[in-house]
C-alpha cells in the first residue's frame, strides 16, 4: 500500500485443529453455506459466490459495520491452499449516502506441527477517491473518519477470525455446522 492513505490495517490470528494438508483456504471461502458466513460474526448478513468480468472467481458478502452496510466484491488475487488473496472495492451504504472503499483481504495459515495451524486474517482497507470526495462534502477530515471506524473494523476482524479459523477446520474435516 505503500504511501498511501490507510484507514484500517488489521491482523489477527487462531489455531485451526487440522494437517495443515488437509486446509484449503480458497475451497472453504468460494463454498462457504450463508448461514455458516452468518455464523462467524454477527455483522455477516450474506454471502454468495459468483465470477468477476475478467473471470475470477468472486465472493460476495454483506455486513454491517459501524451502522453502515458493505457490499463486498472479493476477487481472488491469489489462491492457494494456505493463502488466499482477494481484493474488493467495496460499496459502502452510510447514513449520508452510498460510497466505495477499498478493502485487501489476505487469508492464509502456517503449520504449527502433524496436527495444528496458525491462521491469520488480515484485512486493510484504504479511500477511493469516490471517497475521499464523499467525506469532503461532508466536511469530515480523513484522520477524524480514520480514528471513528479504525475500533469498529478492528473489532469485526478480532471476533470474526477465532469463528473463520473454526469454519476452515471444520471444512478441512468434512465436518458440518449444526446450527
């Protein structure tokens, strides 16, 4: 991201009770049921699973975050078993209108040891101009709107990433969630 303006910059980590041989990362995400995205936090209102126009595959999710709803147009950048990549310009729909954001989301784990992994979800997002002009005309200066959604977003990715971390093992298992 380099010099760029970043608004959120998290990272967080979970033990996933699985072979690392058994973990496929992008598997999990482009077949994970609604009702188990659901499950992980409860800002995830829906997610879904399409192609992008270059013909990528694409997950779609909805959240709510700090009273605003997201729509989210993961790309995969990068697919591998242990890491995933995707990257969304998000549409954001606040209080004062519709926006977008950019939002990297990076996905990945390390083997632990023949029965364990660490996985860690990460998730930076930085302004589109679209953004930065929204924020503008509402005479909200960009560090002020950093310091109110950096607690929020860091929250999410804190509480989300255990749930995510248990999803994967239960996928790498075969096993289901009985809701």
């Amino acid at each position: 991201m380099g010099n760029e303006q970043v608004i959120v910059d998290s990272s967080f980590s979970a033990v996933i009770n699985a072979p690392i041989e058994k973990i496929n990362i992008p598997d999990w995400c482009f077949t994970l049921p609604e009702k188990e995205y659901q499950w992980c936090s409860p800002a995830h209102i829906a997610a879904g699973f399409t192609t992008s126009p270059e013909g990528n595959r694409m997950s779609v999710n909805v959240e709510i975050l700090g009273g605003s709803v997201m729509v989210q147009h993961y790309v995969e950048k990068l697919a591998e078993p242990t890491h995933l990549i995707l990257e969304s310009v998000s549409d954001v729909f606040t209080p004062n209108g519709r926006t977008t954001i950019h939002v990297h989301w990076e996905l990945s784990v390390k083997k632990i040891d023949d029965n364990t992994c660490e996985f860690t979800n990460r998730v930076r997002s930085k302004p589109t101009a679209e953004f930065i002009r929204f924020i503008d005309q509402q005479g909200i200066p960009f560090e002020l709107f950093k310091a109110q959604r950096q607690p929020v977003s860091v929250y999410h990715n804190q509480t989300e990433t255990p749930l995510f971390a248990k999803s994967i093992e239960r996928h790498a298992l075969g096993e289901n969630l009985n809701l």
